[in-house]
C-alpha cells in the first residue's frame, strides 16, 4: 500500500456479503452522522469548524459512539475491515495496534482540517460528498468509499467553495508490534 494513494476501500474486503452491504452501511451512518453530528463535539481551530467523535478499542472490543447504537454491528464491521487495509501498510509483518477511529464529520464544503501530522500511522476512509485532501504539496480527492495510508505526512482538508455536501471520515490511528520494540 503506497503513502498519500487513493485506493477503493470495497477492492479490500474478501468477504461477498460484507462487500455486497458496505455501500448500505454507508449510506446509513452518513444518515446518521447528518442528523447527529451537530450534537458531536464541535472542534473549532483559527482556521475553521468540524465535528469529532471516537471510536475506541478495549480488551472487549470495538466500543462505538451512542449515536451508532442502533447499528453498531455494522460500523463494527466498518471498523473490522479497516483494521485489515491498515494491515497491508505493515510490510515486516509485524501485528497491527489500532490505537482509535477518530470520526471527523463535515457539513459542507466550508467545514475544514487544517494541516498537520501526526506521529503515528493512519488510515482515513471517507464516506459522502466528495472532497480535495492536501498531502505534502499534493492534492488528492478523496471520494465516496476510498481509503488513504498516511504515515507522519503533513495532511489537512481545506475549505472547499463547491458547496459539497456531508462528508464523514474514519480515521484510523494504528501502530505496529515492531514499532513499539523498547518504547516504555
């Protein structure tokens, strides 16, 4: 899996009857998070707004946001499937440690992610409207259903004058078993 490429996040998902309901499960939490995600935390930086969430991991499992309730199963499944594209970053084989889903919700084209980078590895996979994700100095549209592979690249989501509509993305914070060889 290539850093900053756009790729089909259905081309990853082996399972037909996970393949044949994602684009549902799609449809359904960008419903959801349309209608929620004004009652999400508003996180508001000098250069505009967006709506977070999180999903987290524990030793039980996948634990998901109340306004997922009703369809936690599925956003389990999301979460599942993108645990195993994460997994093809790791070249040395070693085990993926996803650390959280961070739920970024945009109400339009004026909402935004400023630049920055993380420390960690990512993957984002972006559900709706259609919107221009900026790695580096390049300029990529992140569309309906694809995932990106970040690791440590300077990224942002800027304003976009188009006027598109709702946007969500899973951000999927993750680190691997050799990365964390001697780390206290």
């Amino acid at each position: 899996m290539e850093k900053g490429k756009v790729y089909p996040f259905i081309d990853f998902i082996d399972d037909v009857v996970t393949k044949s309901n994602i684009l549902t499960y799609f449809d359904v939490i960008l419903g959801i998070v349309s209608e929620e995600g004004p009652s999400w935390s508003k996180f508001n930086t000098r250069s505009g707004t967006r709506f977070v969430n999180e999903i987290t991991f524990t030793d039980d499992g996948v634990v998901v946001p109340e306004c997922f309730s009703d369809i936690s199963a599925e956003v389990v499944v999301v979460v599942t499937e993108l645990c195993n594209v994460a997994k093809l970053s790791i070249a040395d084989g070693s085990a993926l440690i996803p650390l959280q889903v961070y739920l970024c919700f945009y109400r339009d084209g004026s909402d935004l992610c400023p630049m920055h980078s993380h420390k960690c590895r990512q993957i984002t996979l972006s559900i709706g409207a259609d919107r221009i994700m900026t790695v580096g100095t390049t300029k990529t549209t992140l569309y309906n259903g694809s995932v990106i592979y970040l690791h440590t690249e300077k990224h942002g989501i800027l304003k976009d004058g188009s006027g598109s509509g709702n946007r969500v993305s899973f951000n999927l914070f993750y680190t691997t078993t050799s990365e964390m060889q001697g780390v206290q």
